[in-house]
C-alpha cells in the first residue's frame, strides 16, 4: 500500500506523469482540478476529457474513493460521524463537527495506532497500517460532498499518531494547503501528537503554520507514563522543548490537550504542578473529560472539578477552555464507532 495513487501526487508530479502519455501541462491542471477541487468520484465526471483519455486513465491510474459505510448524526448539536470503507475493505472514522466559526473535520492519520494510550479506544487492537495521502485528504473530500458543507478547518485528531506516519502526512498537508486544491489555510489546521521529539522538531522546519496540539494529560512524567507508554520513551521535558522550539519556529500558540481521569490527573495539586510545568509558554489548555470506553475503567472527573482545575489555571494565567462535548449522543469517544463496527463483524 505504499506506492502513490493519483490522488496523492502533487501537481508537479501529475503534470510529469501526464507529459508520459503525451498530455499538455493545463490537461494536467484539470485533472488535478477535478480530483482537489470539484473532489470528482470517478474519471468519468470528468466531462472536459475525451471518453478515451478517460478510459486511459483509469486503467493506468485508478482513482479511488473512500465509500460510506454508516454515519451517524447528533440530535444535539449536528456532530455527524463517518464510517468509510478503504479500498483493501478497512474501515476508518471521521467526524464534522460545527462551529459558529465554521466547519471543522477531525480526520484519521492511521488504521489503528501503536501508541497504546490507557484510555483510547483506537489503539485496542494495534496499528493496523498507515493511510495515504488521498485517503486522508478523501475523508475530507466526502465529508464536504456527501453532507454538502464547506470545511475550513482540519483537526488530525482521529485514529492514529499522525507522526508515526510522517511522510504521508507531510504530502497530505502540502496538497490540502495547495493554491490549486482545495486550499485550506494551514493557520486552520491542527494536528494533534502524543509527542515524539525528533518529529515535532522537523515538523517545525516545514514552514507550514499550523497549529500543533501536544497530548499531555499530566502534570508530570509519573503520572504520563500510566497513562501513555510513549512516556516511558521520552522524557516530558524533551518533549516540551521540542514543542517550545516549534514556537520559536514557527510563532504558532501550543495547545495542550488534558483529558480529565477521575482521581489520577484531576486534583488541586495537579493543577498547581500543571501551571509550573507549561510556565512562561505562550499556550492555551484544553481540558476534556475522559471519554469512558467500556474496555477500561477509567472514569470522567466530575465537572465541579473539571471548573476548579480551569479555575487554578487561570489564576497562574493560563489560558485554558473545557472542550464542549461534541455528538455526545451518538458515540463520541475516538475511534468507537469504528471499535463497535469491527467488534460486530
Ligand atoms: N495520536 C494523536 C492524535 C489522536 S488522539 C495524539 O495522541 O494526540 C486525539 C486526542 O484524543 C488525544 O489528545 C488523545 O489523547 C485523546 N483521546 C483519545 N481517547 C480519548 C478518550 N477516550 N477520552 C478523551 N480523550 C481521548
């Protein structure tokens, strides 16, 4: 699954492809309009292309296209979630979430994950493998077509550590930010890491500005490490400077993402270790309930205190929200819908 399909090149790269079959630069340009832009399912939408050149391409170069298998709505608050079938008969989530702001979607980096975080209901049975570049731009794509919204803002926040899968997620940006494509400004795009060093300091060398979410969920490396296992790997103060050098580098605000475990992260002094810890960075705290999945016994923290820990935050300063609970109606928690598909098969 490696090798890239046609809608994970670059127009450069399609434009060289299609100089092969004798095709001019601006035939090149309208496929690549067609696939990024009108996000056409099949060659034969592509009606400025003669019968024959399309019939070419499709033996050549076949497009594929992510297929809906379900999708949920919330009464609540028009959350709507996304099952999607791959090619190779996989199945990945994704979600729409609306803001007043605007639409975002919350795409998956992988099939799976390794990471083996305590609470995530996406890493149960392992990394399965890594998506392409299409099939992470065609979770948006559909989404936009199938419930006809506008997206402006991409979330990598689903299944998958985006950075396990750094080559293709690097191609995915650079075509999803592209002038000629669907052109989503990078400054509306956050991908969200369980926090890998080496990565975050070559993501801050690509000179996109997006917004990068650190998953860190503890004041400290004790209590991180029973929550996450790439704790044990690398150090929280290795991470948080390679995440103040992506500040340096790129003048982005952090987020710091914190979901809230009943008696494990949620105390007063947690809170207190959690201000000392992020001091002096220019950062913003999101706090999100833990999501209860039904494998593990990890609870929510009760909202009370959920507002005293923002509210010692605050006072040291920081800035900090409690993430408003999306689609809550209809399995929310990441990766469970797609975990309640495959437990049924
Ligand atoms: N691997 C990346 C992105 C995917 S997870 C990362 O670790 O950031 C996206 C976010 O959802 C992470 O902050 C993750 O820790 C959090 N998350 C996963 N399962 C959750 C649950 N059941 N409740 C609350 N947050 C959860």
């Amino acid at each position: 699954m490696n090798e890239l399909d046609i809608k994970s090149l670059y127009l450069q790269e399609l434009t060289e492809k299609m100089a092969e079959l004798q095709l001019p630069a601006f035939r090149a340009k309208q496929i690549y309009e067609w696939i990024h832009v009108k996000l056409a399912k099949s060659y034969d939408d592509m009606t400025n292309l003669s019968k024959e050149l399309r019939e070419k391409l499709k033996e050549q170069y076949p497009l594929t296209v992510l297929e809906e298998v379900e999708s949920l709505h919330s009464e609540s608050d028009g959350t709507k979630k996304y099952l999607f079938r791959l090619t190779d008969d996989r199945v990945i989530e994704s979600v729409l979430m609306k803001y007043h702001h605007g639409n975002s979607v919350c795409i998956s980096s992988q099939v799976g994950c390794k990471m083996g975080c305590k609470f995530c209901a996406s890493t149960i049975g392992g990394l399965e493998r890594n998506l392409l570049p299409s099939e992470m731009l065609d979770q948006i794509y559909r989404i936009q077509s199938l419930s006809g919204e506008r997206v402006s803002n991409v979330v990598i926040m689903g299944t998958g550590e985006p950075f396990d899968n750094y080559d293709n997620l690097m191609r995915f940006l650079h075509i999803l930010t592209d002038a000629n494509g669907l052109n989503i400004s990078a400054r509306n795009i956050t991908v969200s890491t369980c926090g890998i060093p080496d990565k975050i300091k070559a993501f801050a060398k690509e000179g996109l500005p997006i917004t990068l979410a650190l998953s860190l969920h503890a004041p400290n490396n004790e209590i991180r490490k029973q929550l996450m296992p790439i704790a044990s790997r690398y150090d929280l103060q290795e991470v948080l400077n390679a995440y103040r050098y992506y500040y340096d580098e790129t003048g982005r605000r952090l987020t710091f993402e914190y979901s809230m475990v009943e008696g494990l992260n949620d105390e007063e002094m947690h809170a207190k270790e959690l201000a000392a810890l992020i001091k002096g960075m220019n950062c913003h705290v999101n706090l999100i309930p833990v999501n209860p999945i039904k494998e593990r016994n990890f609870k929510k923290s009760e909202n009370k205190k959920i507002q005293n820990f923002k509210n010692i935050l605050e006072k040291y300063r920081i800035n900090v929200t409690i993430r408003r609970e999306m689609g809550a109606d209809i399995d929310a928690a990441c990766g469970q819908l797609r975990k309640s598909y495959m437990d049924k098969l």
